[in-house]
C-alpha cells in the first residue's frame, strides 16, 4: 500500500481515506486479555495494543453491550464483532448426556472463506474428551458428535485454538490416568466426523499453538545435548500440509539478547498472524514482547495490568457487515 500511495495525489488520497481503509484487509491490532482482580464480576478485560505507543483500544473492552456474566448453573454463549458491536446470542446445545465434567469452548471463522461461523464445545466425561457439540451459523443449530478418536485424549485447559483448513486444532493430553502424558495435537472438523491426532517435539512439556502466515504453528522451548531445557531457545514447528499429521520445524529463536537485557523468563503466548514474530511474556506477567524470528531482533515492549491471566486473544479488526447471523443488535 505504501508504493501504491506514491503513485498519484488522487492514489494517496483514496488509500488514506479511512472509510476506504477500513475496506481493506486489517492486520494485527493487539491483545485482548483480562485480570482477575475482580473475580465475583468476572474479571477485567484490557487491551494491549502492538503499536507500541499506548494508543488507547478500538473499542470498550469490556464488551459493554452483553450482558454480565451469570455465575450460577445456566451460561450462554455469544458471538461478537467488537469493531462493528454487532453480536448473537446462541441457543443453548440440547442433548439427554448430564453435564459434562469439563469443556472448553471454541469459534471457528474465517472470513476470507466465509461470512458463516461454527462454535465448538467440546466435552470431558471421566477424564477424557467423549463427544463435541458444534453450532452452525448456516443451519442456527447444534449438533452433537461423538468422539471419534483412537486414543483417550484429555483436555488441555487453557491450551488455546487454532482454526486452519476446514479443523479445529487444541492441545491435549494422551495417556493413563495417574502417570505423565504425553501431549498431542487435536484436529477435529466442522461436521465432527474427521478427528486426529498429531504428535509434537518434547511431548513431556507444554507448548503454545497459534496461527500465523496461514498455517498451524507450535511454540515449545528447545532441549540441548545435555538434556536440559534452555530458557533462551525456542523452536518454532509449522504444520504446512494441512491434509498432514507431521510438522515442520521452521526457526530456532535464541532471545538470550532478551534475557541478558531484562533478566527475566518468557514464554510463548502468540504468534503474530501475518509475519515471523512471536509473542512472550514474561515470568512475572508484567510485560508482554514481540520477537522477530526470522531477523532474530526484540521488537515492542508492552507493560500489562498486574494479575493478568496470561492468556492473550489476538484482535484483527473486521469491519466488514456481513457478519452471519448477527441480526443487528
């Protein structure tokens, strides 16, 4: 868009535009994450923006136009657009099963493909995943799958998700109850009829997934000769073929620049969605870093709200009204 904008007056003038801009593909924007210094209401949403100015969020973070959350036995769930404040309450999944003993939720969407968003929940009876209920902005209606997995594999709390080719990707656990597991990549598709798993690098540790550049990238900290975990060595996995189960290894980041300067610990938490950065935070939670892997060089440095949850949601705008479902509230 730069060389672009260097074409002519007119050229330059029509790309500002910000009416004309916001047309355009939008790039990462920041974070959304939130802290729990106000548990009985549901913890606090902020915003940390990549820009690394301190330019205030988009938007409210907090959401102001849902309801607040209802701690008792009944919950929702709702999708949103916080850019364009269109958002839709969906009905609740309906089946005879009592209620699960643990479950993580999910939003599959991409709106290069299309306007229409499926929800995943997924469901852990006993320890280990037995079934997902998936919504369907196409049909406004769930419908419930079965696991069709080989192997017990148990949820990942927390692990995050990664929607790419048509699947859902978590991470999980495989293993007998009482002894270490080994963790796995769960890939399941929008109809609940393809589920598989794909082995990582270091199963005995954790590692973060996220989406960048178009394909399923998995962060996890290297292992030396002597077998032992470097704070200051990451490697970076990619799953290219999509149709696959073997991922790729593509960087080895050395932050030791970073933790020479600081004298902290970090962690992966995200990827960025459009070039070869990721994002740490450190031990202490106070401060979340970019890191070119690819010209190995720190890049921003973003203080975060004390007792943050570390576990961060890129925000990439969308301003576009086609967005399925949302009937204008």
């Amino acid at each position: 868009l730069r060389r672009f904008k260097c074409v002519s007056m007119p050229w330059r003038d029509l790309i500002s535009d910000p009416a004309h801009r916001k047309k355009l593909r939008q790039t990462l924007a920041g974070f959304l994450y939130m802290t729990d210094t106000d548990r009985y209401n549901g913890g606090r949403h902020h915003f940390a923006s990549v820009s690394g100015d301190g330019a205030a969020a988009p938007f409210d973070p907090s959401v102001p136009y849902l309801q607040p959350p209802c701690w008792a036995a009944d919950f929702r769930f709702v999708v949103c657009n916080p850019a364009t404040g269109r958002w839709v309450d969906l009905p609740l999944p309906t089946h005879p099963e009592p209620p699960a003993k643990g479950s993580m939720t999910a939003l599959a969407f991409d709106p290069a493909v299309s306007s229409h968003f499926h929800v995943l929940h997924f469901e852990q009876r006993e320890a280990y995943i037995t079934g997902v209920d998936i919504y369907s902005s196409r049909t406004g209606a769930w419908t419930h799958r079965d696991s069709g997995l080989a192997d017990k594999v148990s949820l990942c709390f927390g692990s995050g998700f990664v929607f790419v080719g048509g699947m859902m990707y978590l991470i999980g656990t495989l293993g007998a109850t009482g002894i270490k597991k080994d963790c796995v990549l769960l890939g399941v598709d929008m109809e609940g009829k393809v589920w598989k798993t794909i082995s990582v690098p270091y199963p005995r540790r954790f590692g973060t997934i996220g989406l960048s550049q178009g394909c399923l990238h998995y962060a996890i900290a290297s292992v030396n000769d002597t077998n032992k975990v470097p704070l200051s060595v990451i490697e970076l996995w990619c799953l290219k073929d999509c149709d696959g189960k073997e991922l790729v290894l593509k960087h080895t980041a050395n932050i030791n620049k970073l933790v020479s300067k600081t004298g902290k610990t970090y962690m992966v938490v995200e990827f960025h969605p459009d070039r070869d950065t990721i994002f740490l935070t450190s031990c202490r939670r106070d401060t979340l870093v970019s890191y070119d892997t690819r010209l190995q060089k720190v890049g921003c440095i973003l203080n975060l709200e004390k007792r943050n949850t570390q576990r961060f949601l890129p925000y990439v705008p969308l301003y576009s009204e086609s967005f399925a479902d949302a009937d204008g509230q």
